[in-house]
C-alpha cells in the first residue's frame, strides 16, 4: 500500500469515527464503559433500555435541541 494509501486509509478511519460518534454509534459502548470502570458489579442497561432512557431524558428536558 504506499505512503499515499495508509494515509487515505487513516483519514478514512477518522472520518468514520467522527461519523459514528455524530450518528450516535458509539454512544452505547462508551455507556457500557463508563459503568464497568465506575461501578463494577452492577448491572448495565440492554442496548434498547440505554436507548429508552436516553430519548426519554431527552423529551423530558429538550435543552437547546431546535425542533
């Protein structure tokens, strides 16, 4: 693959994380994270609960959100 290539295949990966991360993509995963590092042991949200409780909360205190 050449210099030209793993740098294309760099700012590709970057680019798809940035997406991702915009997308939402990443958001349970970190979710899952952050409960296993600070509270061991207990349990962690299913991915369709974590999503319940995030659109919820959401609702419930829009913020700046414009629509």
């Amino acid at each position: 693959m050449g210099r030209a290539g793993e740098i294309v295949r760099k700012i590709g990966s970057y680019w798809g994380t940035y997406v991702g991360d915009l997308m939402g993509d990443t958001h349970y995963r970190r979710y899952v994270e952050h409960r296993r590092r600070t509270h061991p042991g207990e349990p962690v949200l299913s991915e369709r609960d974590y999503w319940r409780m995030r659109h919820a909360a959401a609702d419930a205190d829009p913020g700046a959100r414009c629509c």
